[in-house]
C-alpha cells in the first residue's frame, strides 16, 4: 500500500524558508527570478520508502524536479525488469 499524502502548505512554506528559496539542485531562486517555479521534494521516493518528514524534504524547482522524476521512473522500470 502506497501512501501519497499532499504535503501541506505550512510544510511546504517551511521548507522552502530553510531552503532559503533556492533549487537544492541547480541553485535558482524564485527571490531572484519569477520565472522560477519551486516544488517540494521528497529526497528518497514515498515509492523507494522515503517518508514525509522534514529531514526527507527538499525544494527543487520544477525543472530539476522533472528531471528528478523521469531519473526515478526509468529506475523504478528496471528495477522490475
Ligand atoms: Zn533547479
């Protein structure tokens, strides 16, 4: 049974006030540039038994975090290959 709770909006503010707003990937942040969309990650997959806690939360902007998410599926597909 997989579990995929939303993260909340507090926690999302929170994580992305640690993170002083910046991609933990690429180091763009939305205070210096709009166009920049921030998401919050889970480090380790929910799927890879990853869990929703802080420690295991970081920002990424969507561009990382596509590319983020394309890395897991192909491994998630060989892992069951
Ligand atoms: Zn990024």
């Amino acid at each position: 049974m997989t579990k995929r709770n939303p993260i909340p909006a507090a926690v999302r503010q929170y994580v992305f006030e640690r993170d002083r707003f910046q991609c933990q990937n690429c180091g763009r942040s939305s205070l210096q540039d709009a166009t920049v969309k921030l998401n919050v990650d889970h480090i380790i997959a929910i799927a890879n038994g990853g869990s929703d806690d802080l420690s295991n939360l970081q920002t990424l902007c969507d561009r990382c975090n596509q590319q983020k998410s394309k890395h897991y599926s192909d491994r998630f597909r060989r892992h069951f290959l």
